[in-house]
C-alpha cells in the first residue's frame, strides 16, 4: 500500500482531446511513471531562501481555520519565523510559541506534525522531543509525532505544509534553526544565529500554491501521515482563502507535476518518480539544464548528463553547488563521490559545456561557505522543477522526498517565469541585478560566457576546483554513505547470506576487509594530515591515562557502550581506548561490564516496545531469527553475538520481544562478545605498543584477525544449516 497514492477523485490528470492539443507540445509528465499526479493550481508563487518563506507561512498560519499540518525532516520549535517587533498580546515570532497561539487562539484548529525520528547522531542542531520533558510543550490540539517507518539509513525527508488543504508549500526548507536567511547572504548578519551561535548563509528555494494541486499535497501528506502513525487525517475545507497576504504568485492556472520517493515497504516496491523524472527532464534538453543542489552523487543522474555531454549539438549544462562540506564525515563520504562524478563528466566534455560553480560571498571565514541546500532543476526555458530531493542515491530509493514540476508547453509567459527566474537566481549568486544578468546573456550567447563576463572580486560564481583525485579503496567506503536501495536485514533469515556463498563457494570476507581499509585510512589521517601535529602519540597516551586514573572513569566507560550501540558506534574503538586508559585486563573486564550492560537495556527495550515496531526495526523477515532465539536460546544468542550478522541493538530488542530469559541474553553475549572483546583488547595493546615507538608482534594480531575470521565462518555455516533444516520442515507442513 505505501506505493500507492490515491488522490481525492477529479485530481487525476484529465487527458485533453487530441483536437484541444495540437498546437501545445506534449508534456514529459507520466503520472503513474515520474509523477503521482498533475493537477491545477490556481496561484503558484516562488520562494527564495528562508526569509520569504518562514514569513509566508506565518501569514497563512495566521488565516488557517481547520488544520496546519506540517512534514520535515527536521522541526524546531525555536525557529525564529521573522524579525519585526511583535506587539503585545500578538502573534509570536518563534514557531513552536506561535503554533500554540494559534490553537488557543481558534478552538476548531488543529495542527500536525510529523518530524523524521532521526538518529541520535543527527541530533546536534537538534531539538529534544518534548516527551523527555525538556523545553517546548506543545498545546492540547498540537500534535507533534515522529516517523520511524524508514529502513535502515533512510529518512522522512519531504518538506511539505498544508494550510486548510487548501494552499501548500512545498520545497527544501524545513521550519527548523539554520536555515532563516535573506537573499542578500551577508556575511555576518546578526539575525543568523542558532542556540547563541551564527550560522553561515544558507540558499534554498520553496513554492507556494493552492487549487487541486495543493490538495494533491495534502492527499501525499495524509497517507505519509498514515504510514507513520496508524492514524488517518481527514481531509478538511475552509470557506476563507488562507492565501499569504501580500504573496503576489508568479503564475496563475497552471498545471503541476508531483513526483515522489518512497522506499519500498512490505510488499509494495519502493516508488522511484523521483529519479524518473530527473532523466526524462535531462532527456528532453535542447539548450541548457541549469541546476542547484546540495549534493551531487548520483551515478544514474551523472549517466544521463555524460551521455548528453557526448553530443556534439547537445545542451550546455551548468551545476551550481556549495564549496565545502558540513563536518568530516559529509567530507569524507559525499563530497568524496562528488569529486568523482564531476571528474567524470569533465572527462566526457569533448566539447566544453559542462560547467561547476559555487557561490562566493567575501568577508565569510575560510571554513565557512555559502550553503547551497536548494534542489531545483531548469531544463531551457519549459520546465522549473523545485523539490526535497538531492542529487544523491538516497533520495532517488531511500528517503521519502517530494519535489514538484511546471512546463510552459509553448506558453510564452509560463516560458518567461521559468527563464526569469533561473536568471534571478543567477543574478543572486554572481551579486547583480537580473537586468544586467539578461542583456549579458543576449550579447553572450551562452550561460558560461555571461557568467564569466559578470564575474567579480566581490559576490561571484566561481569555477569548483575539481582536481583532487582520491584511492579507490576511499571511493569504495564513502559509497556506504550513500546508498541506492534500503540497507535491508535480510541476514536475519539467512538465505541471501546462504545463496551467495553457496554460488561463490567461499565466505564474504568484505566486512573484516571493510574494517582494515577504515583501520588504514584512520592511520592515513594521522600521518598525512595536520592530526599528527595536533595531538602526538605521547600526549594521547598521557591523556588516556590521566582520565584512567579517575575514580569515575570505569563507570563513564561502562556506560558509554549504551547509547554507542543504539547509534552504532564502533564499540571496538571504546574497547580500545579502555584497553590503553587501564591497561590490556581492567579495559577487557570494564569493556565486557559495558556491552553486557547495554544488551541488557536493549533487552528491556524490546519487552515494552510494540510488536508492530520491532518488525519494521528488524526487517519482514524477522521470523527465523525468532524462532532460532527461541528454538536454540542460550546458544543462539552466544552465536549471534560472536558474529554481528545483526547490529546488537536490533538483536536486545527482538531477544526482549520474545520473551527470551534474561540470563540467556546476559551469558550468551558474554560468551559470545567475548573473542571479539579479547580481540580489541589485544589490538589496543598493540597499538599502545606501536604509540609508545614499540616493536608490535604481527603474529599475535594476525592470529587474532584469523581466529575472527574462521569463527564468522563457522557460525554462517550454522545459521544456514538451521534455515535449511527450518526450510524443510515448512514445506513438510505444506
């Protein structure tokens, strides 16, 4: 069902008569292939960057009479929706304080919310949810819910908000911190802080709109709303127009594609109209694709801009992204594919129209850049896509994510709009008027000639440079960041694992080789970067067993291994630095206390967490694995703990799930966590050998590593036996 949309009746594409429509050209909208649905909006405006949104939306808040309801990948209560003087007794500024002025204001108004239950290690711009007591409290007719629907490593990523059902906004900005910011991008506006701290200026892009197309949004909304909660919304209607006050929309009548992920869900597939209409939209190019976007890491949609590259008439393309990325991780894992892709096209581009540009704005530190985050599309002058979705793996089968589509299909103004504003967006970025941006590009003839003719020692575009080449090794890992299809748990079951090995005639041996490329690249870090100089070899050692000699460090150790299992964390990497703050047998002993400990929350989570929920945590086959715990208890756990074919946490839920005795759990993760632990025990010891300018003794580590390696095999030899043996039986039973 979770692939399925079914809009309210008369939202439907209506298919015109072939007589009505000879004189337009046909539209590259397929509902049911790269788009859910095409319907009318009566009034579409489009926004640039957070200070034209934010303000918008406050005003349609403001008029809504039955319901707000709002999707994000990210909500915070704190946003600060504009900056002018609020009166007394007026509506208030920050956004959770607003929407609780709202319902207490109108007794018929409801609010939703539904925000992506994200990961902890997402968590740092992020708000506690109000359950644990802190901060915000929404009002009684303010629901705020969380969507944990997602596989492994996906996301609730759509921006959507419905005022009455009647006028949506749709885009990349959430209504969270980080993203409010004028056009202007000023290097150092004071109103650009979060939790006391500036933020660098932030570019992205939403639409506002209204008619049936916004009720096509809000149907998408109620199913999202559905899946997530098990709860249905019902559709509402409002006899006043809540359109935003002095919102002036750029087109009036105008057709609207919708086009979604959604990652697959039970026995529905995953819905890839996303990425469909990204090709097609590349596909149907004559002159130009310009395009923004926050990441730019997808092989398909790098595929079908090289293939157009190699034609010697074919359009001139023009990539706008940010310089930097946020953090190391984005650092080492997207920006690293990025460098790849653009390589790849530019070594394709025999004939010079491919073109990568980031925006430039003086006066901002060197680790700060302007962030691109917008994700929008135009192909010539007959289509303008604006959405969620980045150019990335993740949003074309991962994420749920939502973008919308205008052609002109011949109309001159619709055609006018979309040109004007593709240049306006130009113009914001090079620091000029839009004019003088278009009288350029009439003499200049081309995209990359007016760009370099109106670039500038001030606000600019500027060339990316794209030189750095990085091993393939580091390639390979980074594309774990960035995958194209859930990361699904079929191992629970075996028979994938079973297949492969059995058409292989061998055990798969990339995870261990997995683990040593990320051992050598830490290696590599700190001996080629500035790490080394930072932070010696003796001094880490010193400050490992200063915080060793602590009365309280055993404790803060023991205690780490919890919420590093429910993040995944490396646990080894705790282990190790234990393993040098006590020594190779207080690290082992304190290590041990610590992942027995975390199995035992685990555990206790999964007796009180929902059958419903443990099933979409563990994956749909979720059944063997049950009926090896029960069936085969202590020694099952003992194996599944020795060799993690299932993250721990996920293994404490569904052993607590089903009721699995207690001292089961505890003793069968110590037996079997036990080699793994004495394994990093030993690799820390080496390593505070090897720290310490010592000779390390390879035999020990090597044979550690095959001891390790012989014990994956044996216990995939017997999870595969017992699916087999389980197999059998089922069909007996038939």
């Amino acid at each position: 069902m979770g692939s399925v949309l079914y809009l309210p009746r008369g939202l439907q594409r209506k298919e015109a008569s072939p007589k009505a429509e000879t004189h337009r050209p046909e539209s590259i909208l397929r509902p049911g292939y790269n788009a859910c649905a095409v319907a009318r909006a009566e009034r579409l405006a489009l926004l640039v960057d957070a200070e034209v949104y934010f303000r918008a939306f406050h005003q349609a808040a403001l008029r809504a009479r039955r319901s707000i309801t709002i999707l994000g990948w990210d909500f915070n209560s704190q946003t600060q929706l504009h900056f002018d003087p609020v009166p007394e007794g007026g509506p208030p500024a920050l956004l959770g304080e607003f929407l609780n002025y709202l319902v207490k204001r109108r007794r018929g108004l409801h609010v939703n919310v539904l925000n992506w239950d994200y990961p902890m290690v997402f968590g740092a711009d992020r708000e506690f949810p109000p359950l644990y007591g802190f901060g915000w409290r929404p009002a009684r007719r303010v629901r705020l819910r969380y969507d944990d629907t997602h596989p492994v490593a996906g996301s609730q990523h759509q921006k959507i908000v419905l005022i009455d059902d009647a006028v949506a906004f749709v885009g990349g900005i959430d209504l969270t911190v980080r993203r409010w910011d004028t056009s202007a991008h000023a290097p150092d506006d004071p109103r650009r802080v979060a939790y006391g701290k500036p933020y660098p200026p932030f570019h992205d892009l939403m639409v506002a709109l209204d008619g049936d197309a916004a009720r096509a949004l809000a149907a998408i909304a109620r199913e999202r709303w559905r899946l997530a909660t098990g709860r249905t919304l019902k559709p509402v209607s409002a006899a006043e127009d809540p359109w935003p006050a002095g919102l002036e929309p750029n087109l009036r009548g105008i057709e609207v594609g919708i086009a979604r992920t959604m990652p697959p869900r039970g026995e529905s597939p995953a819905v890839r109209e996303v990425e469909r209409l990204y090709l097609d939209m590349i596909d149907s190019a004559s002159r130009e694709i310009y395009i923004e976007n926050q990441y730019f890491t997808s092989p398909r949609i790098a595929a079908a801009l090289e293939k157009r590259l190699a034609e010697p008439a074919g359009p001139e393309i023009v990539l706008v992204l940010r310089l930097l990325s946020h953090g190391w991780l984005e650092e080492a894992t997207m920006h690293v594919l990025r460098t790849r892709l653009i390589q790849r096209l530019k070594n394709a581009d025999r004939h010079g129209r491919f073109h990568v540009y980031y925006p430039h704005v003086p006066g901002l530190a060197e680790s700060c850049c302007l962030d691109v985050h917008s994700k929008m599309m135009v192909v010539d002058d007959r289509q303008l896509r604006v959405g969620s979705a980045n150019l990335c793996n993740r949003s074309m089968g991962m994420d749920t994510e939502c973008d919308v589509l205008i052609e002109s299909r011949g109309e001159a103004h619709v055609a006018s709009v979309i040109r004007g504003f593709r240049d306006g967006l130009i113009a914001e970025h090079l620091g000029v008027p839009a004019a003088h941006l278009q009288e350029t590009l009439k003499k200049a003839g081309s995209l990359r000639e007016a760009i370099a003719a109106l670039r500038s020692d001030g606000r600019t575009l500027c060339e990316l440079d794209n030189t750095r080449e990085w091993p393939e090794a580091l390639l390979s890992i980074a594309s774990v960041a960035d995958p194209d299809e859930p990361i699904a748990l079929d191992f629970l079951s075996t028979d994938r694992v079973s297949a492969s090995n059995e058409a292989k005639g061998k055990p798969a041996w990339g995870r261990l080789a997995l683990f040593a490329a990320l051992i050598g690249a830490a290696a590599a870090l700190w001996r080629f970067t500035p790490l080394a100089e930072l932070a010696s070899a003796e001094q880490v050692i010193a400050w490992a067993k200063a915080f060793g000699s602590s009365w309280w460090a055993p404790l803060v150790v023991i205690v780490a291994y919890t919420p590093a299992c429910f993040v995944m964390f490396p646990r080894p990497l705790i282990t190790l630095a234990a393993v040098i703050a006590f020594g190779p047998w207080l690290g082992f002993l304190y290590s041990l206390i610590g992942i027995v400990s975390a199995a035992v929350v685990t555990y206790f989570v999964g007796r009180r967490m929902r059958r419903d929920t443990v099933r979409r945590l563990a994956g749909p086959k979720i059944e063997r694995m049950v009926e090896v715990l029960r069936k085969h208890g202590l020694l099952a756990m003992s194996l599944l703990r020795l060799v993690p074919i299932a993250p721990f946490f996920v293994v404490g839920i569904v052993a607590g799930a089903v009721r699995l005795k207690l001292w089961h759990l505890a003793v069968g993760t110590a037996v079997g966590m036990l080699p793994g632990t004495l394994a990093a025990t030993i690799f820390g010891d080496q390593l505070e050998t090897a720290l310490a300018g010592g000779q390390v003794n390879w035999w020990i580590v090597g044979g550690c590593a095959g001891l390790l390696g012989g014990g994956a095999y044996l216990v995939k030899r017997w999870f595969e036996k017992m699916a087999r043996r389980m197999n059998g039986k089922t069909k007996a039973a038939k």
